[in-house]
C-alpha cells in the first residue's frame, strides 16, 4: 500500500499505465530538425593555411532520439597554420 495515497500496487499500476498496462512510449514523436554550417580554408602562398568552421548557423537547439541533451547553439572554429 501507498502510505501518501492510500493506493495498492495494482491502483498504482492502473493510474500511471493506463488500463491496458502498456506504457506510453518515451519519444511518441521525433520533431526533424535542419542544420546549418559554413566550412572552409583559404591558403595563402604555399606555407600559410587558415580553417574555419561556423556551425549551427540558425543558433535553433536540436535534439537527437538518443542523446538525452540539446546540441550546442552556434559555434565557430578558427585555426592557422604554417608548415616549416
């Protein structure tokens, strides 16, 4: 018995899954989502490299079925390099 409630386990089990006993699913359903991202490198002479990466350009947070946490809202990603 449910001391709070004064419910039996069969009660309890009636009022959360229904009268089937079936348990809802998790996810009923999965809204899509669109991603947007920049990518790119400029090289000057033969030495001198720069990267750069801008993702989730429209800053919307997205959601995969098994992440169980948002994705990051906008990013950027900035790298130079100089070969020897």
């Amino acid at each position: 018995m449910l001391i709070p409630t004064g419910e039996t386990l069969a009660e309890v089990q009636a009022r959360v899954l229904g009268p089937t006993g079936a348990a809802p699913p998790l996810f009923p359903v999965l809204p899509g989502y669109v991603v947007f991202g920049v990518r790119g490198a400029i090289r000057f002479a033969v030495r001198h490299e720069v990267l750069f990466d801008l993702e989730s350009l429209g800053h919307s947070s997205y959601r995969g079925i098994s992440w169980g946490l948002d994705a990051p809202g906008r990013g950027a990603y900035l790298r130079c390099s100089l070969r020897f």
